[in-house]
C-alpha cells in the first residue's frame, strides 16, 4: 500500500510576487528546489500564514540566488507580496520507504535564504 507522506517542506517563506494573469504555479529560487529536494512540476500544497488560505499547485524554477517565490495564476488571488507561506511536497511511500523516509525541511528568513535545514524523523 501507497501511502501520502510529507516528502520536503520550506517554512515561512515570503511570497515576492503574485501574478494572476501569469500561466499556473508557483516559481521557487532553484537554490531552494536543490536544498529541499523538491524538483520543477512536482506538485505542492501551499498554506498562506497571514489568511489561512490553502492550495494546491506545481512547481516552475526560479533563477537560483534570487529568492523568488512567486505564486502565479488563480491561486496568486489569495496571496499578497509579503506574506508567510509554507510549501509542501508529498510523496507517495510504501511503508518500508516511510521507515527510512527524513522528510527534509527548511527554515528560510525574509530573503528566502535558508537559515536551517532540518530532517524530521519518521514515526512508529
């Protein structure tokens, strides 16, 4: 059985840019994509700290070193420049890969640098 589980996360990241006439999905600075292990179409949920507004979209590269998180299309409508965003990426694990499975985390500051990297451990 499949089931799933959070593959990588970044927390609290800043959104600098929401184009809603833009093509669908959210642009993420590829030092970041590398960081956490996220790749380009990968989809991910995406939960805005300021309003409480979840959704869920893809994943397009951002220029590395640029800091870009840009939400696009429909979902640039519940987000403003500004905001705190956390971005997850799930995967679908059997149990035997849930058990050896470190979902991998950032912690990025108001540049959308990473100012920690963590794993979280898998449960019982």
């Amino acid at each position: 059985m499949l089931r799933s589980v959070l593959h990588s996360k970044i927390h609290m990241a800043t959104v600098t840019a929401a184009k809603p006439d833009y093509v669908g999905s959210i642009t993420i600075d590829a030092d970041l994509l590398e960081a956490c292990g996220m790749r380009v179409s990968d989809q991910v949920a995406v939960a805005n700290c300021r309003n409480g507004e979840r959704f869920e979209t893809y994943v397009f590269l951002g220029k590395r070193g640029s800091g870009v998180i840009e939400v696009n299309g429909a979902a640039a409508h519940l987000v403003e420049p500004g905001d705190k965003v956390i971005i997850m990426h799930y995967a679908l694990l059997t149990d035997e890969e849930y058990r050896r499975h470190h979902p991998q985390v950032l912690i990025v500051d108001g540049k959308n640098k990473v100012s920690e990297k963590m794993k979280y451990n898998p449960g019982p």
